[in-house]
C-alpha cells in the first residue's frame, strides 16, 4: 500500500474535493448532509467536465490525517449514496496510508454526459 506524501490545500474552484470523514450519528443529519454533498459533487463534476475526485481521510488545508477503516469504508458508502442523487458512479477508488490511518481517491463521473448542467440540487 502506498503512502501519500504531500496533498496541496483543497481549492474551490476545480473537480477536486477533500473530506477529512464523513461520519453522522443521527439519520436526518446524514440525509440533510447527503444532499448538500450531492449538489456540491455536481458542481465539482461541472468543474471537471464531468469527472470529479473526491479524496477522503484529507483536511481542507491539505493535511494528510488518515482515518480509522470503518470511518473510511462509511465515508466511501456514504459518497456512493450521495453519488446517486446526481446520476454519478465511483468508477476508481485507491486506498492509501495516511499520517494517523487510511486515505482514499474516489473518481466519480456522470453515468450520462447530458447530465451536466448548472442547475444543481
């Protein structure tokens, strides 16, 4: 398993978006939570053309935490989820260590290129 050295600070413009975790206790924060993912993975699937890449167990500033494998494998379920809402897939994922646990790329992308629009959710 590799090791990722060095992420830039996470920009708001662009395809790519970091999450340190994405973990919720009460299922109407989750849901509420999902959609405000959703409609921000439109955008950033706008951004890059109709890919985007989500990397997961990373701070905004570009720290390289890492996450526990649970917190990774329900931060991944819950991209997939909100990767739903838009017509969008999870078509690439790689795991790699992080300085205090795991860290994950998602590339996503529209499952229909006429998809892509401003309008987001």
């Amino acid at each position: 398993m590799n090791k990722i050295n060095y992420i830039p600070p996470e920009n708001n413009k662009g395809c790519c978006e970091y999450k340190l975790k994405l973990i919720f206790n009460q299922e109407e924060v989750r849901e509420q939570k999902k959609i405000k993912i959703a409609s921000q993975m439109k955008y950033r699937i706008f951004q890059g053309n109709g890919k985007a890449i989500y990397i997961l167990g990373v701070s905004d500033k570009g720290d390289i935490e890492g996450i526990e494998e649970y917190e990774l494998e329900e931060s991944i379920k819950f991209i997939e989820e909100a990767s739903l809402l838009i017509n969008a897939t999870i078509y690439k994922k790689r795991i790699y260590k992080g300085n205090n646990g795991f860290i994950a790329t998602l590339r996503i992308e529209l499952l229909n290129k006429n998809d892509l629009e401003h309008d987001f959710i």
